[in-house]
C-alpha cells in the first residue's frame, strides 16, 4: 500500500494572492515595505514566523501580545477573502490526478502549514478526495520539521518509506525529507536539489512517475 500527501497552498489551490493583501495590509499600517518577492519568501512558512520576518529588524519593537495582534488581524483579512474562493480554484491537474490515484488504491491525505486549511479545502470541494488532513493546529511546528508529514503518515496508517510528498515550497521539500518520504518539487519548488522529481504543475505528473 502506498501513500501520497499533498501540501495544500502552491499545490492543490493557489492562495499566495490573498495572503499578499492581507500581510501586505499590515506591513503598510506599520510603514514597512512589503512586495510580492518579500511574500513568495513566505510560503509554507507558519504564520507568526511568517510574521516575524515581515518585522526583520523591528521584531524587537513589539511584544507577544502585540505580535498576536497584528497576526490575528493578518488572519481576519485574509479568512475574509477566503470567501472567494471556490471549486474553481483548484489548480490544473488536481482533478485528473487525485482520480488516477484514487483508482490505483493509494491512499490520500494533505499536510498543510495552515490552520484554515480545512476551511479552504471546504470551499474548493475537496473535503472528502482525501483520507487524512494534518493542518496547522495538528502539526504546530512549522515544516521543515517533518511532524506534519509523519502525523499524516500516522494518520493514512503507514509507514514513512511508503508515502511521497508533494511541496512547492523548500521547508515542505526538507521537511519531507526529514520524514525519510520520497518527495515531488512542484511549481515554486520545481528543480529542489534535494527532491527526487520536478515538475511546473500536477499536470505534468502521472501515478507512476509520482510513486516512482
Ligand atoms: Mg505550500
């Protein structure tokens, strides 16, 4: 029996978007510069870490309770505009892949940084394409650590050797090595030393190449 988990931003669904306007939102209020670039460095990556890399060299200026603060308004902003989105948004390829595999019998979960992950996997329609779902509350410590991908093996009831990861971001990449789990590169990602395959988007990607 074999296993593949899924990240969920980058990969099943594309929300860099509205994460930008939200962080971007908070970084104006506090008159420091925040561009597209500064958010792709930003993906996968926790929310209050995330948070505190947008601060860089004023993270000192705040307190816990203000830093809670500000990314609990990140985090009103950004659910808000979550509300956008729908079956739609699923990125190329989801659809066809998740049926391959669901037709060769292996067993599905996703492994997100988010804590809304099962919000945006409600609003995609992808709530019940999958066995397992680790989110953010689950697995509190931010990829590269491998806790979420090794509770999502937990969860699928198998061992780590026997799942393939597949990230777009290089904490997810590391992160599922350190699992000791075969891992795809996708979109961001693509051409991670430290992947065993690379592709732009699960277009690209048929069962066989992906269990390898
Ligand atoms: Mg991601």
């Amino acid at each position: 029996m074999r296993g593949v988990i899924f990240d969920l931003d980058g990969v099943l669904v594309s929300t860099d978007e509205l994460h930008y306007h939200a962080w971007k939102s908070i970084a104006d209020g506090l008159g420091i510069a925040f561009d597209e670039s500064h958010n792709h460095a930003l993906r996968g990556v926790s929310r209050m870490e995330s948070l505190e890399r947008l601060l860089g060299d004023r993270a000192g200026e705040f307190t816990d309770e203000q830093k809670h603060a500000l990314a609990a308004d990140k985090n009103d902003r950004y659910r808000a505009s979550l509300k956008s989105l729908t079956p739609r948004d699923r990125l190329a390829g989801v659809d066809r892949l998740l049926e391959e595999l669901r037709a060769h019998g292996v067993r599905m979960a996703v492994a997100s940084a988010s804590k809304n992950a099962r919000e945006i996997l409600d609003r995609i329609g992808l709530s019940a394409a999958f066995d397992a779902v680790v989110d953010g509350v689950d697995a509190p410590k931010s990829k590269p650590d491998p806790q979420a991908f090794v509770l999502a093996a937990e969860r699928l009831g198998l061992e780590p050797p026997a799942c393939v990861v597949v990230e777009d971001a290089d904490a997810g990449v590391r992160a599922a090595r350190a699992a000791g789990m075969r891992v795809i590169a996708v979109g961001a990602a693509a051409g991670h030393p430290e992947a065993d395959d690379s592709c732009t988007s699960l277009g690209e990607l048929t069962s066989s190449r992906l269990l390898g």
